[in-house]
C-alpha cells in the first residue's frame, strides 16, 4: 500500500461550491454581481428570468457564502444582492490550491503491467 497525501483544502466543501457553481445561470449572477450590487429586477431584466427562479439560485449562492442579500430600508419588496468579497477570495484560495499543477507528482503505479516494467537494460541476454 502506498501513502496518499491528504489534499490541500477540504474535498466535501470543493464539491459543494463546484456543484453550486456548475451551473451556467449561477456563473451568469456571479459575472454581473462583479459588476456591483444589482437588485432582483435588473438580474431577472438581463438573464431572462423570473423573480422566483432569481430568488431560488440567489439563495443557493447565499447558502455558500458568496453572494449576499440586503432589502431596501424604506421598501422590503426592493432587494438588493452583491457578492461576499471575502468568501470569493477563500474559494479562490481553495480553487488556487486544489487545481495547482505543481501538486502533480511523477509517479508510477505499483500494481498492474506498469508496475512491474522491466527496462530492457535490464534484462539480461544469454
């Protein structure tokens, strides 16, 4: 058996933040949240899509972390999203720390035919 190295952040909150982010309509929000604060109204207006279908991938963005909510002081039914600079900063950490390809090790199996490669200078002929 062979040691595996732990990985570098926590594998199940990775999982969870790429299953949030995969899809397109999220990244969209995303894409215009970096853009500032934009309210309900204008995010429906520019991606096509109703208050309730916003609200539901706004609060799976919200559970996250990364993007957060703020109802207008004067009018309740006014909300207003904008994203949580420093949740996107650790999810750029843990992107950063997970996909970095100086973490590729050279090794080879120890098991199957490439385990048991045998090099031709090594063989000996009689």
């Amino acid at each position: 058996m062979f040691d595996v190295n732990p990985p570098p952040i926590a594998i199940e909150r990775l999982a969870e933040q790429l299953k949030a982010l995969a899809n397109p309509k999220r990244l969209q929000m995303i894409h215009l949240l970096m853009e500032g604060v934009h309210c309900n109204c204008e995010l429906g207006e520019a991606l096509e899509m109703s208050p309730n279908l916003i609200s539901h991938h706004m609060n799976i963005l919200r559970d996250l972390g990364l993007v957060e909510m703020e109802r207008d002081v004067l009018d309740g039914r006014w909300v207003y999203f904008s994203l949580n600079e420093a949740a996107l900063a650790e999810l750029n950490h843990a992107f950063g720390a997970f996909f970095d390809a100086h973490r590729i090790q050279p090794r080879r199996p120890t098991c199957g035919p490439q385990g048991s490669l045998v090099r031709m200078t090594d063989i000996a002929v009689a």
